[in-house]
C-alpha cells in the first residue's frame, strides 16, 4: 500500500528512522520488497513480523532516465500488487523544480525533494517555496535541502572543503519561509563510497542544534550509506578496486533518529551488494552468461541486506505498529 510520507514521518519520528531506497531496477525492487517484509531465504519466513518495515522507495533522476520513467512506476505498481502486506511511499530524490512538477502532476509519487541547495539561500528558498505551493495544492510533501554535502550527486560534484553544514538558525527561517515538510540537512556524510576522507565524522552536536530550533519536524539525512567492510572486501577479492572506500558506522543511524532524524538515505550500499554478486558471479562461473545466475543470488542478499539496515534504523517490527496507527486515522 502507497502511502503518504507524512503517515510514515508521524509514526517514525523521535523513534526510528525509516529507510529512503533508491532502485533503478527489478531486482532491486524484489529484493527491497522481500527485505521489507521479511521474506528471507535465510529464515524461510514468509512475512515477519518481527523485522517488516515501512519504508520509502526513493527514484532519482538518473534512474528515470536509465529505461522511462514509466518502466520504473509499472513496476512499483507491480510490487504493490505482489506484496499487498508492504506499507511504503515513492518519493522523487534530488529532484530540479522541472522534475518535481512532472511527479507532481503525474499523481503517483507521494511526495517530492526539491534540491535547489547549490543556489543562493534567497533562490533555494523562492525555488521551494514554488514547488510546496504546487505539491501542498495536490496533497504531496516536500522535502527541501539547506546546505552542502560534499561527494557526487546526480551530475554535481562537491569537494568536502566545500561542503558546508547547515545552519541552525537559517533552517529555521528556511522551514518558515517555504512551508517545506521536511529538510535535508548537511551534517557531515557525503554521497558515495567515499565518505569522511577529510577524517571528520557524523556531527551530532549539528543535529541537535537543529532539532532543537525544529521541534517535532523531520530531519532528513542524504548520504547514509555505511559502505560495508565486509562488501567492500569481497568486490575487491574478486577483481574491484575500491581502495579507501568508507561510511557512515551503522551505530549512528538510531541515535541520529532519536534526535528527529527520521529519513535515512541509502543507495550506494545496494550498489556495493550488486557489484559484489556480479565480480563473484562472473569470477566463480566463467562459463554461465545466464542473467538470472546473479540476478536470482542478488535478489536473495539484497533482502537479507535491507532487513538488516532496517534493524540499525530502528525501523525493523514497526510495520504492524504502523498498520494499526493508520486503521485508527482511516
Ligand atoms: O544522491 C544521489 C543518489 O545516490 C542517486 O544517484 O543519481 O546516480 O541515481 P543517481
Ligand atoms: P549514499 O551515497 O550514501 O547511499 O546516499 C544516498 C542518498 O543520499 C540518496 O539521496
Ligand atoms: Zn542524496
């Protein structure tokens, strides 16, 4: 079941944090339907109640243009239909004002990131405040951005000396001036694989600040890809070269939800599962050119990966919780 964002937010925040997923394809749908839900090949479990999660299945730009867009929301919908139990919402991330009115307008996404934080702070807050009232106007949420992560998005690169937090103070004004319903905030994480090679970690002292100035508001944080030792390890053992590669330490993600952290961003680390598979896939099996031989072994470690990430975010077993909370409001 599609849901709003804002559903999701008021039943996770200050508890959990939910998951933000990017996907391009089907096998990261199957995978990230199965994790969520707990259908494990480890367990054998059907759906689990005690590790099935709402989450938010994140598509960026580049994704719609990796097939059509289309391709992407037939098979959200697909997915809907095959796991009737999933409770989640489609939102569209790092989104120009262009994208945001085409997901607006196109009814499916429940809400939107407008990502105009490389602008001016007058322009990124005129430039979101014309997509809240566009998005407010059709009962969708926006997720706006205040200040700069470092590493690659979409076709932007930021170097971490000029990445810059957010500012406590102006989120404030931010939020009061474009009526965004969540924000984005840099608090230290980078896009990709290569996160605090300046050596600085997650600031939580950041967080707080901003918190406080922002009661009961959800948080988001982009870059929350904990680049795994162990995936990294095994991409590299079977013909990668990711020397370096590093991120945000698992343990951070609930402290961080406690403070109002309430979307957690995750793409990169489904990337490092996916590369892994195919290096061992293609390494181990030089005579198999079946697709489904790395597909099906992905699907299977994908799953178990999302049921992990969501026990580190809290959100594992709250599904049922959430189920019954949106009964009462039904
Ligand atoms: O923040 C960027 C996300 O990881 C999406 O990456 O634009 O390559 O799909 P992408
Ligand atoms: P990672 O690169 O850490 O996975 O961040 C993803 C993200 O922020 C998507 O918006
Ligand atoms: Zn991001």
């Amino acid at each position: 079941m599609i849901v709003t964002t804002r559903e999701l937010f008021e039943h996770a925040y200050g508890q959990y944090a939910v998951g933000a997923y990017n996907i391009n394809n089907l096998e990261q749908a199957m995978g990230l339907f199965r994790g969520n839900l707990g259908k494990l090949e480890s367990t054998g479990q059907d759906v689990d109640p005690a590790v099935a999660a709402p989450f938010i299945i994140q598509i960026s730009r580049g994704a719609r243009g990796y097939t059509d867009k289309r391709m992407l929301e037939a098979l959200i919908r697909a997915a809907e239909e095959v796991f009737p139990e999933a409770i989640f919402a489609v939102h569209l991330d790092h989104g120009t004002e262009e994208a945001c009115y085409d997901c607006i307008e196109s009814g499916f996404y429940s809400s939107v990131m407008i990502d105009a934080s490389h602008e001016s702070f007058e322009e990124n807050v005129a430039i979101t405040r014309r997509v809240v009232e566009r998005a407010h106007a059709a009962g969708i949420s926006v997720e706006a951005e205040l200040g700069m992560l470092g590493g690659v998005e979409e076709d932007i690169e930021v170097s971490e000396e000029h990445a810059c937090l957010t500012d406590p103070d102006e989120a404030v004004t931010f939020v009061e001036q474009t009526g965004c319903d969540s924000l984005a905030v840099a608090i230290g994480t980078s896009h990709g694989a290569y996160k605090f090679q300046g050596g600085q970690g997650l600031h939580f002292d950041r967080i707080e600040q901003i918190a406080q100035r922002l009661p009961g508001f959800p948080l988001v944080m982009h870059g929350s890809s904990s680049v795994p030792r162990e995936w990294v390890d095994r991409i590299n053992a079977a013909g990668g070269e990711m020397p370096g590669a590093s991120g945000v330490p698992e343990e951070h993600y609930l402290p961080a939800a406690k403070l109002g952290v309430t979307k957690v961003n995750i793409d990169t680390d489904g990337r490092l599962v996916w590369c892994a598979v195919h290096r061992e896939s293609f390494r181990d099996k030089p005579a198999d050119f079946d697709l489904r031989t790395p597909g099906k072994v992905f699907m299977g470690a994908y799953a178990e990966f999302i049921a992990h990430k969501n026990q580190k975010l809290g959100s594992a077993g709250q599904l049922e919780s959430l189920r019954a909370a949106l009964a009462v409001t039904a």
